[in-house]
C-alpha cells in the first residue's frame, strides 16, 4: 500500500471530525458529538487492521506479554492525544496541548530519536535504557506503519513525516485556542 493511498484513507476518515469541529453548539452536546467522530475512525482502523493480513516478507512476532501491551497502548494513548488534541474545546486543556507537543518533539531530538517510553519499557524489562533487541524503541510508529499498513519507508522520511505532521497539529491548536 502507498503512502498516497494511506493518506487518503486518513483524510477520508477524519473529514467528519475536521468538520463538526467548525459546528459548535453551547449545550455541552458539542464534546459528546465530536468525541464520538472522533473515536469512530479509531473503530475503523481497528476492524481493518484486524483483518488485513500481514504485509509479504513480515516478520512473525510472538505476542506481547502485559508490560507490552501496557505500553503499546499507553504510546497509542499519546499518539491519539497528540492527532486528535487540537480539537479540545477546553482552553486550559488546549495550553496543556500547545506545550506537550513541542515537548514530546523535543525529547525525541535530545533522545537520539527514541522515546522515553520505550526507554523506561527496556529499563522495566532488564535494567538498561536502551535495548538494542527492541525493534520498536526509536521507530515504534515506523514499526505500525510497517506491520499494520504495509508501508515501507526509511526512519529519516518517517521522521521528517512525523516533525511536518506536529508541526501542523500544533498550527491548528493554536489556530483553534486563538479563535475560542
């Protein structure tokens, strides 16, 4: 599958959130609405991602045990956060979001592009910060992209992909804390 082809999907998928977002209303009805627009997608990737496949030549993992999983879902908790946070309607959540996502960008640099998840994950698991046997520290989105969707793409593209993408999040929250 392409990169095109992906992007598209991802477009397609959040068009109804990008739009209900512009459709406020004052009856606290708004943040039910648009948090269920938003979680319907993630219904979507999970339904496909369940039964597409894995992509030809891909490595079979044996499952993960609980500190796995824990992180696993803990890193797509953030990942979420970071896509869907600038639509916060919440002033004061909406700062917390302007500073969390340069933060997150800057200890991915001072990191030596790993995330102190998956540090801390080596550190629970055998006492090290880094773990050379763990293919997912410093390209755990590049191993979901590789994996679920089949995209084949070196970590400088997926690094230079991920810097425009949260430069662009960031953008629009602070295009959306300026107009509340």
């Amino acid at each position: 599958m392409s990169l095109l082809i992906a992007l598209r999907r991802w477009t397609a998928w959040t068009r109804p959130a990008l739009n209900i977002v512009s459709a406020r209303d004052n009856r606290g009805v708004h943040g039910r609405r648009l948090l269920q627009q938003l979680l319907r997608p993630c219904a979507r990737f999970f339904a496909m991602s369940a039964a597409i496949p894995p992509p030809a030549g891909a490595v079979a993992r044996k499952g993960r045990d609980a500190l796995g999983r824990f992180c696993f879902l803990l890193h797509f908790a953030v990942m979420i956060f970071i896509v869907g946070g600038w639509t916060i309607w919440w002033p004061r959540a909406l700062l917390f979001y302007l500073a969390f996502v340069p933060v997150v960008a800057l200890q991915w640099q001072f990191n030596r592009n790993s995330c102190v998840l998956n540090n801390l994950e080596s550190l629970m698991r055998n006492g090290t910060w880094r773990d050379a046997a763990n293919e997912e520290e410093g390209a755990w989105l590049l191993t979901l992209a590789r994996d679920v969707v089949g995209l084949r793409v070196r970590p400088a593209q997926m690094d230079a992909f991920i810097y425009l993408v949260l430069l662009l999040l960031w953008g629009l929250g602070l295009a959306h804390l300026l107009r509340l």
